[in-house]
C-alpha cells in the first residue's frame, strides 16, 4: 500500500497522471500477473502444497478473525435488543397501570347503589350464598320448562338496577353485548396471526376479506379495515382460490424432465440412501446440471422451458454431481481421459488461454463429433466410426493450438490409473500381484496433448455404447415382454456375522458368508390390457460356501427359476451379469448355459479388460 501511494506522489510530481500512463501500468501489471501465473505452475509439487498451506492459514486466520467480530457484534445487538424488551416492558407496566387508575376514578363516579349491587356478591360469605340459592331452589318447581319460565320471569320484571347488576355479573346479555364480544375476539385473533405468513393464516385472511367484502354495501369497509387489521388492497381482492399462473408448464413437460433427470442419474449403492417417506433412492446427477440443461434443449427443442423452471423440476432424491463426497467404481477410461482434461484445463488457466478450455469429456466428444439431428438422441453412427469426412479429432488438436504454441517445450504433470504388479509376502511366500493404482505423470505439453487426441479417436464410441447400453438395459427391464423373465445377478460383498458381547480376540476369526443377490422383472400375470405393469423381485441367496464361481452361479440361477415358475409361465429368460471369466465369461459359465434346458440369453456389460474395441466388442450377448 505505502509503496502504491509513492507511485501516486511520483505520478502527481513528474506529472505522468495521464491516459497514457495508465495503460502503460495496467499493461506492466498484466505482464506481472502472467508472469507470476507461470512461475507457480512450474513450482515442485512440495513448493507449491508449502505455499498453499500457508495462504490457507492466513485466510483460516482471517475467517476466525471475522468470526470473531461478527460474534461480538451478535452479542452487542443481543444486549441492545434485551435493553429496548426490557425499557418496552416498563413503559408497557407504566402504561397498564395508568389505565387501571383511570378506570379505577370512572368507577368511583358511579351510583352508590350499582356499585353497591356489585360489591353485594363479594360481601356475602360464601355460606349465606349457599343458603339463599337452597331456599330458592326449593320454592322453584322441579321441571326444566316451569324453572326456565319463573327465571325468565324474574330476570324481566327486574327493576332498573337489578337488570345492571345482573348485567355486571355476565348473567344478562343483549344481542349488541354479544356481537362485541365475537367482534372483539375475532380482531384479537386475526391481529395474533398477522405476524405470521403461513399460507393456512394467508388463505383465512382472504376468505374473511372476500366475506367482509358485504359491507361495501352498508359503506362499513373503512371500519372493518381499522377494527380487524385487513388492508384495503386484501378487501379489494376477488380473486380465485387457486390462481394459476398463465405460463406454468404443463403436466406432460413436467413429467418429461423428471425422466430426463432419472436417466441422467445414477443410484447410490447405500441403504442409508433411501428417503425414509418416499422409500426412493437416492441418485447422483452424472454431470452438471447447467450441462444437462443445454443437452436438454438440444434433444427436446420444440420444448419452451427456462433454466430455472428446470433446476426448480429436480426431483428431492436426485442430488448435484458436488454432493456425492467420496466417489468410487468410476469407469478406468472416462476416469484417465478427465485426469488429463483436468491438466489441460490447469494449464489453460495458468497461460491465460481460457477460450482453450473443455468443460468435460462430453464437450471434448461432441467437438470431434458434427451436431445431432434435430429431436435425435445420438450423433450419426458414421461419424461416431469417424468414418465421416467433416468432423474428427483434429478439431480438438486445433482448440487446443494455442495452449500448445504457449507452453510448447513446458513439463506438466498429470495421474493416470494403470495396472502395476507388486511383490507381496503371503503365508511366507512371495507372490506377484496385479493391481490397479493411481500413477503419476510427467512429460511435456504436446505428449499430454497427443495422448489426449488419440484417446479420443475412440473415446466417442466409448459414450456411444455407455449410453446405448444403458437404454436398451433400462428399455427391456422396465418393459419386458409377456412370458419374459429378465434377471440382473452379481455377488455382493461376503456378510461378516458378528456376536452380541464377543471378546475383543474373535474379531480377527470372524465367519462370512456369500450373498449373491438377483434382481428378477416380468408382467404382472393377472393384469390384462392397459393395466398391465411390471413387477420387480428380488431375490437375495445366502450360503457358507466362500468360493465365488460358474456352479454358485448356476446353482443361485436354477433356484431363481424353480421359485419364479411358481408364480408365471416362462418363456424365455434374459440375464445381464458384468464379464468376470470365473463367473460368468467362461467356458464352465458356457457349458451351464448350453445345459440349461430352456431358451436363456445372457448379456454382458462391457468391461475394462481392452480399449479401444469395437462396437460389437462393447454390446457382446451369448444366445442359447
């Protein structure tokens, strides 16, 4: 700061303070932000997490600095608001006591014999009180009509006085005295419930107002609006009870984006994910929802729908990408292809080239790719194959020129996930496995950028098969046909049984046992015409054999037929499974499909074991 304020003296001195100067300056500091840009994105890794953590503690200093201040001015404004209580209270104490004394004196002025009518049933004790109401109670005739008529009796040819006394007493009421008292009560009612802003309270403010609107009438409307607190604007009103806006969407939008947002979603595999009033489980959004917006108007263009009104039409138990904390069983290839997206991007941010940057793997897909047909889904099978002539990857290689011409000869660092083997000790004997582990990377700009380019020669028809896959999977098991049974089978994590009060030495010797669940769909068998829907079964088997193969599997599936051939005719039976080869994707597997007897057709979701392949390599099935 001091050394800003001697510029300014300099510039007033030599008088440089011109247009000139400033644009020189802004330029020179431009150069010095670049520069410094630059000098940090070329730091050691230890350097820059040094200084990193010291500017984190200076802000984490500063935010409790901050804290602290608001606390203090919480506290004083606390004490401030209790004061101002505290003097209202009094005044209010002040102010009720002044009014006891002024009704006090009205009532001294009053005639001697109305006050003394008054004062007549604090005089008596309570035993003559009781004497006299026994007297007159025996001189009354029993019977509810003649004791109602001598009291009507007394109570009107009471004299003048009698009448008022009775009348202090609450005994007697004229149809004025009443219509106050509901009149009061109900403007102390409605002055209560005006400092709340609930819609029950709004909705019986407008009802009441809409039936006060009579007084118009009678030219009473300034009267009401003064003795219950209704605005005249709220007494003016004669609206509908349930106004509905002129541009609200329709149901058919409505339900079109829900569906949209359930197919751009992925479930969370926890069952402490599932909402406890609508049992639905929660699901992750698998990219941002400004993204998933733009590809929403480019599927469904004839859709008049704004950004707002579709963030506003998330579903409760669709959360954000950024909501998920720990994300785990991401696909190998889309993961690597982002790790170096994201070194692009970093590189893009520290040269100054923000027009350079690729906002996700989906963007970076659709640049290689020409635009989608109107109302299509999907770009054109050709140019997926890059067998067209006016899209390919060299779109990418000449959005990414500039960086490259800006940071040519740089190191840049980025992680890749790859399969390394390891030597282990086991049962002291060494062994050499295989295991999947995040790497680091180094190299220049053009190696990041070339493997980037050649991953994505492929990497579309990557999308394409992902995206495919999963409506062809979501199309058939929402929706099987009649006599279909289509079943999705995996083993689960093996079941630790543990022991109420165990000792602290069995928990290294604890049992498990297999869960291998199977997720069953077909018709409903007694529905008919359009009331027919789909029925999910699940099916959960558990067994003490530890040993994951083809023969559990085929012994769990055979089990899974027996009991659904109980409830439905089957016909044909569709499975999906992963492709793990001791499983699944073998011979023995084959073997069990080709003896089963009955027409099965098995599926595999395409697994990470080559990249790139081709599409009939993605989307494999075995039919029997």
């Amino acid at each position: 700061m001091r050394i800003y304020r001697q510029r300014c003296r300099d510039k007033k001195k030599t008088g440089l303070n011109t247009q000139e100067a400033q644009i020189n300056e802004s330029k020179q500091q431009e150069h010095w932000r670049n520069a410094k840009r630059i000098q940090r994105a070329l730091w050691p890794e230890e350097k820059r997490s040094k200084v990193n953590e010291q500017r984190r503690n200076i802000r984490r200093q500063e935010r409790e600095e901050l804290l602290q201040y608001r606390r203090n001015m919480l506290q004083d404004r606390m004490q401030k608001a209790a004061n101002e209580k505290l003097q209202k209270e009094k005044e209010k104490q002040e102010k009720a006591a002044e009014n006891e004394l002024k009704e006090q004196e009205k009532h001294m002025d009053e005639d001697d014999e109305a006050e003394y009518l008054a004062s007549e049933s604090t005089r008596r004790s309570r035993t003559a009180r009781r004497q006299s109401a026994h007297r007159a109670r025996k001189a009354v005739s029993k019977s509810p009509s003649q004791f109602a008529a001598t009291v009507y009796d007394l109570l009107k040819g009471a004299s003048p006085r009698k009448q008022q006394a009775l009348k202090q007493m609450g005994v007697t009421f004229t149809p004025s005295n009443i219509d106050s008292i509901v009149v009061t009560n109900l403007a102390k009612k409605l002055k209560t419930d005006n400092k709340k802003r609930s819609k029950e309270i709004r909705a019986s403010r407008q009802l009441l107002a809409s039936t006060l609107a009579v007084l118009k009438k009678y030219k009473k409307q300034e009267y009401a609006v003064r003795r219950f607190g209704i605005s005249r604007k709220m007494m003016r009103m004669n609206r509908p009870e349930n106004y509905r806006n002129g541009k609200e969407l329709c149901t058919d939008t409505v339900k079109i984006v829900h569906k949209f947002y359930q197919e751009n979603s992925a479930e969370v595999a926890d069952k402490k994910a599932v909402s406890k009033k609508k049992l639905l489980k929660t699901r992750i959004l698998q990219r941002p929802i400004a993204t998933l917006f733009n590809e929403f108007k480019k599927t469904f263009p004839d859709i008049q729908i704004g950004k707002s009104s579709f963030f506003k039409l998330r579903p409760k138990h669709i959360k954000s990408s950024t909501t998920n904390k720990l994300r785990g069983c991401l696909c190998e290839y889309c993961t690597n292809f982002n790790l170096k997206l994201q070194a692009v991007n970093n590189l893009c941010t520290a040269y100054s080239k923000q027009a350079c940057r690729i906002h996700d793997m989906f963007t970076a897909s659709d640049m290689t790719l020409c635009p989608k047909q109107p109302g299509k889904r999907f770009h054109e099978l050709k140019c997926i194959d890059r067998r067209c002539n006016k899209c390919g990857v060299q779109a990418v290689s000449q959005h990414l020129h500039p960086l490259l011409e800006a940071a040519e000869g740089k190191v840049v660092k980025w992680s890749k996930w790859q399969r390394m083997k390891e030597t282990i000790t086991k049962a002291g004997k060494e062994k050499e496995v295989t295991k999947v582990l995040n790497v680091a990377q180094e190299g220049a700009v053009n190696v990041l950028i070339n493997e980037l380019i050649d991953e994505l020669q492929s990497f579309s028809m990557h999308l394409f098969n992902w995206a495919w896959q999963h409506d062809q999977y979501n199309m058939i098991f929402n929706n099987p046909p009649e006599g279909h049974v289509v079943m999705i089978l995996d083993f689960a994590e093996n079941y630790t049984c543990m022991q109420q009060d165990e000792v602290q030495s069995s928990h290294w010797t604890h049992d498990q046992e297999t869960i291998h669940p199977v997720v069953a769909s077909y018709q409903c068998p007694k529905c008919t015409g359009e009331s027919v829907h789909t029925i999910l079964h699940s099916l959960i088997f558990i067994s003490d054999d530890r040993k994951h193969d083809h023969n559990a599997v085929h012994q769990f599936y055979t089990e899974s037929v027996k009991f659904l051939s109980k409830s439905i005719q089957i016909s044909k039976v569709i499975r999906f499974s992963d492709g793990c080869g001791s499983q699944y994707k073998s011979k023995g597997p084959f073997q069990d499909v080709a003896n089963s007897g009955s027409e099965l057709e098995h599926h595999f979701f395409f697994s990470d074991e080559k990249f790139p392949r081709k599409q009939s390599e993605e989307q494999e099935n075995f039919t029997v």
